[in-house]
C-alpha cells in the first residue's frame, strides 16, 4: 500500500512541477497578492494496511477502525504555483472492541461473560511541506503537497472484564507514547467563494512506523492482584489516508 500510494503520488507531484514551471516561464508575475493563507480541514480518518487489519491473529494488526481528522495549515506562496506549507494535524481511530474479545470468548465457556473498553489511537502531527499549485480556471485551483514532520502517537488502553457472576477478573494494558518521523502526501481542490475565502476538499496520506516501549499488562481478580505486572513493547505500522472538506483564508 504504502509504495503504491507514494508512486502515485511522485508522479502527481512531478507532473504538477511541469506544469508549474512552464507557466511561470510563460508569466513571471503572476503572483498572488496576498501569499499568506491559513486553512481548516475535517473529514474521516481511513485505517489502511496493517493499521486497518481486524484481525486478533495478526501481531502486526492495529484493529484501528475509521475516525476522524482534524487539520489546521499555514501556507506561503513562493509564486503563482510553488508554495511552502506548516501543517497541524490530529486524529483518532478507534478500536475494534469485538475483535479484542474473540479469543476469550473462544477459550472459555458461555457462561462467562467477555467485554471489552479501550481507548483510540490518538495522533498528533507537525509536517513541513512544499507543493504545487495548477489552476483549473478563474475560481479553482489544484493542489499538490509532499511533507515530512513529527509524529506523535498514543498506543491505546485496554480493559478486557471477564466475569460469572461470582468472579470478576479484569485484565488491564496500559497506553504508551512514542516519536517519530511520518511522510505526508496530499492533493486538493480549492474553490474561491469570495476575495479572501476558499472552499476545500481533498485528501492525505500519512505513513510512519512506531515503536512503543514500557505497555504494562496487568490483571486484577475482585479487586486484587492477581499476579506480577508484565512489560512488553510493540512496533506498529501506521496509514491512513483522510478524506477533508474545509477553508482556506487569505491573511
């Protein structure tokens, strides 16, 4: 998934340069007067690869369903058709919750009653970028975009109660944090809706592996322990691709 996307986008991103260095060769000033924008985006967070595999049997699986995303970016216009971008970005995928619980509800009897509560997985991102910009006609313009920045990551809580009525075990593993480095790709239309207003929609795709240190694993039998906390560490590849409508303002 991840070369296919990346591929794609290489050559979206090198045919947009093309056809932004032959307009700037054929009009040297037009520059947009104001080259100062600021830009809102919302819209659903996709799970891909083995982020989005719902598959307890798989380790590399991330059970991440769809979610949400939320962006906020300050872009400067080099010339009419280059700019440079500061990109914000935050999203949260929850967790299958069904798929945390098959294997208990597979080993033990009817009689005992499996559910599950977890946290999302919660990312936070910071991406410089450069990208291109191709109008489509007097009001609308293309846009392409190639980052790289921080990614910060919250692995998710879990709780799984395992009960008969008489006997409540909880069986507990705790959030983690980690930092890294992401890619981020993106294309946009963008659609004037008044002098310093522009209507957006369009999609990103980010890719980063993280590695998660120190997840406690813990369980509990009416209230008290039943045993030693364990430690473990996880690495998970994360992908997603957000599907954002939003503005972009002139400052």
């Amino acid at each position: 998934m991840t070369n296919i996307f990346t591929t794609l986008f290489a050559l979206l991103f090198m045919t947009q340069l093309v056809i932004g260095q032959s307009r700037e060769r054929e009009d040297l000033n037009t520059i947009a007067e104001s080259k100062l924008s600021l830009g809102f985006k919302i819209g659903p967070s996709f799970a891909l690869g083995d982020f989005g595999e719902i598959d307890i049997n798989n380790e590399k699986a991330g059970l991440a369903k769809t979610g949400i995303q939320l962006n906020a970016n300050l872009s400067y216009l080099i010339t009419s058709s280059f700019y440079l971008i500061v990109d914000l970005g935050y999203s949260s995928n929850p967790l299958d919750e069904d798929e945390l619980i098959i294997p208990f509800r597979n080993a033990l009897p009817s009689s005992v009653s499996v559910s599950a509560t977890s946290k999302s997985w919660n990312s936070k991102t910071l991406n410089v970028g450069v990208g291109t910009r191709t109008a489509i006609d007097a009001k609308t313009y293309f846009l392409t975009k190639f980052g790289l920045g921080l990614h910060n990551m919250a692995y998710p809580s879990t709780t799984i109660t395992l009960s008969n009525g008489q006997v409540t075990q909880l069986i507990n593993q705790s959030s983690s944090t980690a930092n890294t480095l992401n890619l981020n790709l993106g294309a946009t239309i963008m659609t004037q809706i008044n002098q310093t207003t522009y209507f957006t929609i369009g999609f990103d795709y980010i890719r980063a592996v993280q590695d998660f240190e120190d997840i406690a694993i813990s369980s509990t039998i009416n209230g008290s322990s039943a045993g030693p906390t364990e430690f473990a560490d996880y690495s998970q590849s994360i992908e997603t691709i957000s599907i954002t409508i939003g503005i972009n303002i002139k400052i």
